[in-house]
C-alpha cells in the first residue's frame, strides 16, 4: 500500500488483518515508512494455524518528515509458509509540526 505525498511533517497511521494460511503457526511483522525511511516497527506477531488465532490486525501509527515530496507505504513480512495481507491501509495526515519525545 503506497501513498504518494508532498514534502512536510506527517502522522502516519497503517493497518492491516494478517492471516495465516499454513498448517503451522508463523510470525509475522510490518512497518510503515516514509520516504524510504522506516518510521514504527511493529513487534512479530504470531498467528496459530487455527481458526481462533489465525488472524491478527497489527496498527501502528507514528510520526515522520518528508524533506521532499515522497512516499508513505506499509510494509509487511510473513516468517511462515503461507499468509494473506487483508484489507491493508494507511492514512497520511499533514500536521503543521511533530513533537514528542522518544522512550
């Protein structure tokens, strides 16, 4: 999932259903990015091969800079056999600064 953007501040905010499809349990992961630079980094998520925990909906939101107009995308890996990416999005808000501080 892509979004193309002009240069300025942004809260990103990027969602997805993951879904495993194998006979075994995976991990998985995603994360967003702005301009080719990774803003957030979810932790692995692991889906059982059940029907109760095969699906899990990671949602991140973080913060970043586009110096130049640029891209934000959601990025997302299985570490498994089998898996779907369902109803991915990702939300681009244009704020007048970014302030926060890191933990």
């Amino acid at each position: 999932v892509d979004v193309d953007l002009p240069a300025g501040n942004y809260l990103v905010t990027a969602k997805v259903n993951a879904n495993n499809n194998a006979a075994t349990g995976i991990s998985v992961r995603c994360w967003p990015r702005l301009g080719g630079a990774t803003i957030d980094d979810s932790f692995d998520v692991r889906l059982q091969p059940d029907a109760v925990g095969d699906r899990a909906i990671i949602a991140l939101t973080s913060g970043g800079v586009l110096a130049a107009p640029g891209t934000a995308s959601l990025v997302c890996v299985s570490f498994g056999v089998s898996g779907t990416w369902l109803s991915p999005s990702i939300t681009a808000l244009q704020v007048a600064s970014l302030t926060g501080s890191a933990s």
